[in-house]
C-alpha cells in the first residue's frame, strides 16, 4: 500500500510507465476457434460480427469464461431495459432553467441492498484514432433507468473521453446544487459517487489532480500537465462543490472480469454494462 501511494505522488505519466504491464486474455466462447488468446493481434483475424468474445485481465475470470462457470445472465444487458433506455447527447441538459432540466438526484442509480441513501453515476468511454492529429473520444454517462443518459462523442487531439465526461458531470452537479443540498440535507451521510471503468482516469480525479493544483499544475519535473486547459477549470468546479457541501466522490470497477460476488461490487459491475452499452450505441 505504501509503495502504491508513493506512486501516486509522482507524475501520472511516469506512474503509468513504471506500473507494471498487466497482462491480458481474450477468450472467444464457441465455434472452431475457441480458446483463450494472449495478445489481440492473435484474436483479432478470428472474429466477427457473430462471434461470442471478451477480454479479462485475470486469468481464472478467462477459463471460467469460456467454460461458461458463470450466470449467463449476468453478461447480458436484459432487452426490456435496453428498450426503456433513454440517451441522448448532452446539449439536452444544458438548458438554462434548471428547472427544466433532466437531471433529478432521487432517479440516480441506487443499490437499495448496501446503502440505500448513495446515489451513482457510471461514466465508460473508448477512443478511435481518425488520423494522425485527431482522435473520435467518445464517452457515455448513465445516470439511471429513469432519467435520460448521455451517449456522445468528440473529435480532439488525443484520448479524453472521461476528461470530457467528468467535466459534463461538474457542471451539471453545479447548475442543480440546490436541489442535491435538500437531498443531502434529508440523508445528511449520502454520497454521489462517480463510477468509472478506467484505473488511469480514476486516479486522475481520485489523487493526481488535487497533486497538480499543489504544484502549480506542473508536473513533478516542472512541466505542464497535459490538457490543462480542461483539468484545471475540472479542480476549481469540484472544489466549489465540496465548498458548498456537495457529498460526491470516485469508485473504480474493473469491468474487464467476470461479475463480482461481492454485492456492491457486482452492483457497480452490472450498471456498468449500461455505460459500455452507451458507448457502443455512440460508436
């Protein structure tokens, strides 16, 4: 744990080359070319549009994959709750009466079983490379089965699909504090916790990007971080919030395992499918 959070107090470019590479497995279930695979350039010629695949980071979760030791169930997304999704891009909340807005923190996702009060938002994203200068990031944001979620994407320079995310998230969580202080105000101890899939963009919000603002957002090596221009103004909305007692906080769920045992791990895990669903529709 120690050397974990020494780590932490380093740059985060040099956190991510220093960690150690963690190997992959990607496992196609059925058919003649059924097996686990170690890399993707070995799976990638072997599927298709048809073909049952996933990816782990576990070996254990991989076997049991493809020797289906698992609910099936629990893989899928059920289609009567993809058919009552509602998404959208995000200009639909930003309207300016508040009022009128969306969002309403009782229709945030919920795990009634563990802690009934927290309320939680699943943020999943992925990039595509265009052309040598530009990068589709494309991001989805679930808020609950109730509500209207987000499927988007943007084209920038590099990879920022959670950085444009989280962004989204702080300013809507600052255009309705009113209505989150009455809620916390009733359930003084809940919390909103963001949930992403991501460990890199996790420890961003969780840890770096408090370490950058200490430092003058330079890097340990007195360098400017990199997309400064979006993290920066991200830190001065999430200190505001925590300013006017807004109870919010990040989880991380490694999506790439099989369902969890754990209740509120396998709550995370199973909403989580809901955002990687988003991202695909958004594709």
């Amino acid at each position: 744990m120690e050397d974990y959070q020494n780590l932490l107090e380093e740059n985060y470019e040099t956190y991510i080359k220093k960690k150690k590479k963690k190997k992959s497995y990607y496992v196609i279930q059925e058919g003649e070319n059924k097996g686990i695979y170690y890399s993707w350039s070995e799976i990638k010629e072997k599927i298709n549009k048809n073909t049952t695949y996933s990816k782990f980071t576990k070996k254990q979760d991989a076997i049991d994959y493809l020797e289906y030791n698992y609910c099936s169930e629990d893989l899928h997304l059920e289609e009567e709750k993809i058919a009552l999704l509602s998404y959208n891009k995000k200009e639909i909340y930003d309207i300016v009466d508040s009022k009128k807005s969306p969002f309403d923190i009782y229709k945030l996702n919920k795990n009634i079983i563990t802690d009934g009060d927290n309320r939680y938002i699943f943020v999943s994203g992925k990039s595509k490379k265009l052309k040598r200068n530009l990068t589709k990031s494309i991001y989805s944001i679930y808020f609950g089965s109730q509500t209207i979620n987000i499927s988007d994407f943007q084209e920038t320079d590099t990879d920022i699909e959670y950085i444009l995310a989280i962004n989204f998230i702080m300013n809507l969580l600052d255009k309705n504090k009113a209505s989150i202080k009455d809620y916390h105000k009733k359930y003084p101890s809940s919390v909103i916790f963001i949930v992403l899939d991501n460990i890199y963009n996790y420890n961003l919000f969780k840890y770096w990007i408090h370490k950058w603002c200490h430092n003058n957002w330079k890097t340990y090596l007195e360098e400017d971080i990199k997309h400064k221009s979006i993290v920066k103004p991200i830190h001065f909305k999430m200190a505001k919030l925590k300013l006017h007692k807004i109870n919010f906080d990040f989880k991380y769920i490694n999506s790439n395992q099989l369902p969890p045992y754990e209740q509120l791990e396998s709550f995370l895990w199973k909403n989580n499918l809901y955002a990687k669903y988003l991202v695909d529709i958004a594709n």
